[in-house]
C-alpha cells in the first residue's frame, strides 16, 4: 500500500534533478553578479579573439611562419588574455558586492539564475541527444517523466537558439 504513494521516478529523471540543484548550487555560492559576468567575459573573449585576431597576428609574423598556427595562437592569447582580465573584474566586483552588504540579494539572485541555467543545458541535451545517439526508443528515455516536459519547450529553444546564433554572427 505504500509503495503506490511514491512517485516513481526514472534513473535519467533523478540526474536531470540533479544537474539542475547542482547549477543552481554552484550559482548560490558564486552569486548572480560572478555568474553574469562569467558569460559576459566568455563572450566578451570570444568577441575580441575573433574581431582583433588580425592584428595579432600580424605582429607575430616574424615569430611563427605558418599563418594557421599564426592565427591559432593569435586566437588563443586575445582569448585567455581577456578571460584573465575579466577573471580580475570579476574578482573585485565580487569584494565590492561583499562590502555593500547585497551578497544575500545576489546569492538569492544567483540560486534563481542557476536553476534557469541548469534548465537550460538539459534543454540543450534533450535537443540534442536524440539526434546524436538513437536513444528515442530506449527504455529510461521513454519512461522518463521530465524529458517529455523539456521537449515541449524543444521549439522555443530552437527559435532562442537560432536568435542567439544569427544576433552573435551579425556581431562577429
């Protein structure tokens, strides 16, 4: 008679729950201030290696012949270099939230932003995965009680992911 009341969960239902807490965890210790910027700066790497690659490159030209590899490390130190220069911003960003008495505000912050990033990347792998590796007709696929919910934001997610893939190449 117990055992009717307990919601049976599928094995893939209890790690979805799981990626999920854990983002959402990571995202209260660093907070939504850390979390913001951390993608802020990873674009903002991205955005720089590609768009001054050139002019890099071209200084390198004495030190390394070949113009893939030219390029590659070109690429490279414009991307970590301003991940390291972000990483610092951040750093003391993160002082400054501390000594304005807000890391309550910005770990709640942090917690909500989390879980909408774990959500997220499962939406991404569900997308994804089926498309990959035949696993539509596998037991644990089809038993699951979350994956049917994240496939029916699978249009919505590819309209954003679309919108995000065409704002960053009109950008680049």
């Amino acid at each position: 008679m117990m055992n009717e009341t307990i919601i049976s969960f599928a094995y893939v239902d209890i790690l979805i729950s799981c990626l999920i807490a854990v983002s959402g965890l990571i995202s209260v210790v660093r907070g939504f201030l850390k979390e913001t910027m951390s993608i802020v700066i990873w674009l903002s790497a991205f955005f720089v290696a590609v768009s001054f690659k050139d002019v890099i490159s071209d200084l390198l030209n004495n030190l390394i012949a070949l113009p893939s590899l030219r390029e590659m490390t070109a690429w490279g130190i414009l991307f970590v270099g301003t991940l390291l220069i972000g990483s610092l911003i951040n750093f003391f960003l993160g002082k400054v939230i501390k000594s304005t008495g807000l890391s309550g505000t910005d770990k709640t912050l942090g917690l909500v932003f989390g879980v909408f990033r774990g959500f997220l990347i499962v939406l991404a792998i569900v997308i994804i995965l089926p498309k990959a590796v035949p696993v539509s007709s596998d037991a644990w696929w089809l038993e699951s009680r979350f994956i049917p919910f994240f496939q029916s934001f699978e249009t919505v997610g590819r309209e954003l992911a679309t919108l995000v893939i065409n704002l960053i190449s009109n950008w680049v």
